[in-house]
C-alpha cells in the first residue's frame, strides 16, 4: 500500500523545514528506519529515517524548497505500484492532526520553451520597460539617469518585466560617451544587487532575536576585569596539556575560562539564572551556560550543561566538542535544550566591547570583548600596562534589578581576576 510521507518536527522549536538533499532517489528501494532525505530545520541540518519501506515511487518536495510541518514528502511504496496521488492527499488531510488542507505537488510539463537571446534594442523590447506611458525604473536608475541627464524612454531595461536598473543606466551612458569621446569604456562599473534566500536557521534566528529585543526590556552593565592572573592560569594549563601524554587533554582558550567563572557566579546570583514566565519568574536550579558559535548560516547557541559543576578542563573539552559538532552540522536537539544563560564572545575578531540581544526565554547574555593592553593606574598611583578585558551584560529588566546585574558582575570580576576564588 502507497504511503505519503510528510514533513517530521525534527526540534522542539520547528515550524517549517526544507528538503536540503534526498539521500534516496525515485525508484530506491528503502527500508523501515534507513535514512530517507536530509532536512534543513531551524537549528541544523539533520537526516530523516523512513517509517515505511518499499520503493521511493514519487518524490514530492524538491530540494531548497521549504514547506510546514505535515507536508507531503515524497510516496514510498512496492515497486511498479499503482497509486492515486489524489486519493492519497485526501486520505492525509482527513487523518486525525492533520493541519490545513494538503498541499497539491505543481504539474510539471516535458516540454519547455526555448530560451531567448539577446536582441538589439527595438519598439517591442522598449515597451516593456514601460506601463501606460510611465517608465518602469528603479528609484537608483531614476537617480543615475537625471544625473547624467540620460532619457529614461530611450533606455532599454534588462530587470523583471523590462524594468530599468542601475546597470542599464551605466550601459546607456557609456554607449553615449563612446559617441561623444570616441571610447568604449565605463569609467567605473555596478555591480548588481544579489538576492540571498533565507535559511531556515536564520529565518529562526531573525524571529526570535526580535522576540527577545521587542519583548524583554533590555538594560546594559558594562564591567572591566584584569586578564593578568588568569592568562597566567592558562598558560600554565596549555603547557600541562602540551607535556601530557594523554591526548584528550585539550588547551583552554579564554573563553572557557570566562565560562567557568560565569557559571561559578551564576551559582551564587540565582536571580541572573532566571526566566520571566508572564505570571512568574524561575530561578533555574541548574547552571546551563550556552556558547554562542557563528556559522556561515547563522548562530547557534549550544548548551554545556551543569556548568557550574564541571572542571576547567571538562567545560574545554565540552566546548571543543559541540563547537566541532556545529560547524559540521550535525548539533542536535538535545545539544540546544535547556540553556538558562548565554555568553557571547567576538574577542577573537578585535571586538573591544559590544551590546548582545537577550536569548529568549534567558534573562541575561554577557557580551565578551576582547583583551586590550591598557594603562592603568595602580594603587600606588603608577601608570602601568595591564590586559584588561571589557563584558557588557544585557538584563532582562523584568527579572534583574540593576543591583542584581551589578552583583553579579562583581562576583565574575573576583573570579576573573582571583582565578583561586573558584576552586
């Protein structure tokens, strides 16, 4: 019996996904469980695995394209079976749970019109740039144009429906010069405009980003913390780690030792590792630090999870870890769940200090900048050069009072530059 089978829920958050590639191809045997097609969803690119088998009779989503949950996928059935396709659909939309009504697969047709070529610019090719007598351009082209004192009825378009564009403007005005000057040359060149599709992680990180920004209040914190003693602390960690003859001790970057003493304060101020619930708050019981990772496609925000009770070395490794597993696409959705607070950190890139949006439902986010070699002023009133690092946190203003942010802070400064005060 022909089955259709639809788009999964593959993360607690997905709403919608995209077909990144079919692992089976029309007329592909397949068994119960074997990995049918590679979806794209809100946090990572994940394989989906058949629950039927038989053959792949009919593939019903193309690749790159994006559909709601429950839209039909593809029909797997015996081979050489006859099927209705619309029988099938009306079966999938009466089931029980089924959303909306389900979606017809386009007609597709074996024969295509042949493509056009260029043509000189005539009457038929001009009219198309125009509608009623009014001249189809772009806002930029219309500028260009009056600019260069260019008529834009004698321009042929090249964008949709014959529409002027900035680059027919360059072209119409170099053809110009060349008459006047007797060269053939653009004196510069524009490039044109490049449409970018939306991935599903950044059409999911653009959604919850405004969530965060528009619903949570936000108020910044912005404390300076001396790196000295705690780059001392990892150079002597990285030459234990290059001595040692156990290869999985891994090195320890500043970012996991920020972490570690985030998640120490966090310990200690409750109310920083919390949540606004509408009609409460929770002051989470564990310590879930997530590790923002910027990918070509977006950020993702991983969780190690029981931050607070991990050794240096452990969060290193933990942190190596899921950083490997998000540039290879393959986070999962237990590695998103269950965050209670989120650091930031583009110290690597030069980044001095910066403000970072609140990771909904998280009250908080710690920005971490860079350390900057800076004159300082000791106690005995020399001016001396110290590493200093600067950390901005954003407080969700319905959960963290300013003295609740401030505490904080102070604590993770002591720990920062006490490195002793966490063991």
């Amino acid at each position: 019996m022909a089955k259709i089978i639809v788009m999964p829920k593959l993360s607690d958050t997905m709403e919608e996904g995209a077909v990144a590639n079919w692992l089976k191809k029309e007329g592909e045997s397949i068994d119960e469980g074997q990995d049918l097609v590679e979806i794209e969803t809100d946090k990572a690119t994940m394989a989906f695995a058949s629950n039927a088998e038989g053959v792949v009779l009919k593939i019903l989503l193309e690749p790159k394209k994006t559909a709601a949950l429950g839209t039909p996928l593809c029909v797997i059935g015996a081979k050489g079976e006859k099927y209705n396709l619309e029988e099938l659909l009306s079966k999938l939309q009466a089931a029980p749970g089924a959303k909306g009504p389900a979606p017809k697969p386009a007609a597709t047709s074996s024969t295509s019109a042949p493509a056009s070529s260029p043509t000189p610019q005539s009457a038929e090719s001009k009219s198309a740039s125009t509608n009623g007598g009014r001249v189809k351009a772009s806002p930029l082209a219309k500028k260009m144009a009056a600019d260069k004192g260019l008529d834009l009825t004698t321009v042929q378009g090249s964008g949709p429906a014959g529409r002027i564009v900035a680059k027919d403007i360059e072209t119409a005005n170099a053809g110009g010069r060349s008459q006047s000057m007797g060269t053939t040359n653009s004196s510069f060149a524009v490039a044109a405009d490049r449409v970018i599709p939306l991935s599903m992680m950044r059409k999911t990180i653009a959604k919850r980003l405004l969530q965060g920004k528009n619903e949570a209040p936000h108020f910044y914190l912005t404390v300076s913390a001396d790196m000295t003693r705690m780059n001392d602390w990892r150079t002597r960690l990285n030459k234990d780690a290059e001595s040692s003859k156990d290869k999985s001790v891994v090195k320890v970057s500043v970012n996991d030792l920020v972490t570690m003493a985030v998640a120490k304060a966090l310990a200690k101020h409750p109310s920083v590792n919390a949540s606004w619930q509408q009609d409460s708050i929770i002051e989470f019981g564990g310590v879930h630090v997530c590790m923002a990772v910027a990918l070509p496609t977006g950020l993702v925000t991983p969780v190690i999870r029981h931050t607070n009770l991990l050794s240096i070395r452990d969060i290193a490794a933990k942190a190596k870890e899921l950083a490997g597993k998000a540039k290879d696409g393959k986070l999962t959705n237990e590695d998103y769940l269950g965050g209670t607070f989120t650091i930031s950190n583009l110290g690597m890139f030069g980044i001095e200090e910066f403000t970072a949006i609140i990771n909904p439902p998280q009250a908080a986010i710690l920005a971490v900048g860079g350390t900057m070699v800076t004159p300082v002023v000791n106690a005995s009133g020399d001016i001396v050069a110290k590493p200093i690092m600067k950390m901005t946190l954003s407080c969700d203003h319905r959960v963290i009072d300013g003295a609740m942010g401030a505490q904080f802070l102070k604590t993770l400064v002591e720990h920062i530059e006490e490195p002793m005060t966490m063991l």
